[in-house]
C-alpha cells in the first residue's frame, strides 16, 4: 500500500486525538475522515494503541523541524532569550486560530493517557525532554546576561510548566487571557533576572532600566497567523 496512505492515516488520527482525545476517538471516525477501509489502518497499525504510539513517535520527529527551529527562525532577534519567547508564541497561535479548543497535543495526552499506557508515557517523556533540553540551550547561549548562580535548568523547566500549565487555563476559560497572564509573568522573571546581573557586574543605577527582551506582542490586534496542528 503506498505510504501515503499511512502518512494520511496519521495525520488524521494526530488531528482527532487533538481536537477530542484518544478516548473519545473512534477507529470509525479516523476511517471516516481518512477516506480509508478498516483493511489498510490495520494494514499499518495492528491496533488503536499502535496507532497512538506512532502518532506520538511523529510527534517527537516533527518536534525539531515544525517547533524548535521555527522558534528561531520566527524570532524577532537573534538573541537566544527571544528565542524562548517566539516558542511561547507558537503556542498561543495556536489557542488563537483554534478558539483555545487547541493547545498542545503531547500535553493532552500526557494528562489522558500518559498514566495508563507506557510506550506513550515513554515518548512523552522524550518529547517534553528534547523540549527543555533545546530552551536550556538557549539559556546557556545567553551566557553573562543571566546569574551565574542561576540554575539554567530548573528555569528551563519553569518555562515548560508556564506553556503547559498556560494552555490548560486558556483551553478551561475559553480565553487566551490565562496563558498571556502566565507569559507576562514568565517575561518579568527574565528581565529582573537580566537586571540582577547587570547590577552585580555594572554600575547598580544601570540595572534600573534594563533593555527589555523583545518577544512578539500578545495583544489581539492583527491577525494570526495559519494554524496547523501539524506544526505543534
């Protein structure tokens, strides 16, 4: 059977996990907006769980490509704090084009069913892992702006729990309000903490008035960009 059909398959289950659950997800329904017979799902995947597994295994690969890079590429600087910011704000683009029905897939299903079936939780794991790794890299590009004291990892994970802990409010409150409340926070946390470096290594009255970070502007003027869950 030609790959595409595989290809097709999944992107539809990816899509459906996302918008309803892997529970309430029907192997009749996948079918249905597939344009696909029973013989070629079971072809590919012996069983739902099957299919859910290489729905996250695609999840993991697309991770660098469609997230991290673009992060980068879509920053308004080339510095590595922005970096982090411009993540952030894949995010929400997200909850935006989607009335907040959408926010991250992986978080989804850790909360649905990372308890329950091991080889998710297993590439879960990887994916919110490979994810720190990539903002603590970022954190240690910033060298001597942050607080050599500061530990780069645990910051690392905060950020993580601002984006998750973000879109599980604004998915609740059908509102993007809770998720800028939380990136607003996490923005003032970076500053203080540019600011606390340049007071301990300059002169005091300079950390005053430190330069901002430049991230993209939260308000809902304009309109965003095209959402695809597949960028995720």
């Amino acid at each position: 059977m030609p790959t595409d059909t595989k290809d097709r398959i999944l992107e539809v289950a990816a899509r459906l996990f996302a918008e309803q659950g892997y529970h309430a997800t029907g192997v009749a329904g996948i079918l249905r907006d597939g344009g696909v017979k029973s013989g070629s799902l079971y072809h590919f995947f012996s069983s739902k769980e099957d299919l859910l597994v290489a729905v996250m295994q695609r999840h993991l690969e697309l991770l660098q490509p469609r997230i991290l890079a673009r992060a980068v590429t879509e920053s308004q600087t080339s510095d590595p704090l922005d970096h982090v910011f411009s993540l952030l704000s894949i995010y929400r683009r997200s909850l935006v084009v989607s009335g907040t029905s959408l926010g991250c897939p992986v978080g989804s299903l850790a909360l649905e069913v990372g308890s329950t079936i091991p080889r998710v939780r297993t590439l879960i794991e990887q994916y919110f892992d490979a994810w720190v790794a990539q903002v603590r890299t970022w954190l240690d590009e910033a060298g001597s702006r942050l607080p050599s004291a500061l530990d780069r990892d645990a910051l690392a994970h905060l950020v993580l729990a601002v984006a998750q802990g973000g879109i599980i409010q604004a998915r609740a409150a059908e509102s993007v309000d809770p998720y800028d409340t939380c990136v607003a926070q996490l923005r003032s946390t970076f500053e203080l903490l540019v600011a606390r470096t340049r007071f301990e290594h300059d002169d005091p009255r300079d950390a005053l008035v430190g330069e901002p970070i430049h991230v993209e502007e939260t308000g809902r003027s304009g309109a965003p960009d095209q959402f695809e869950w597949r960028a995720w």
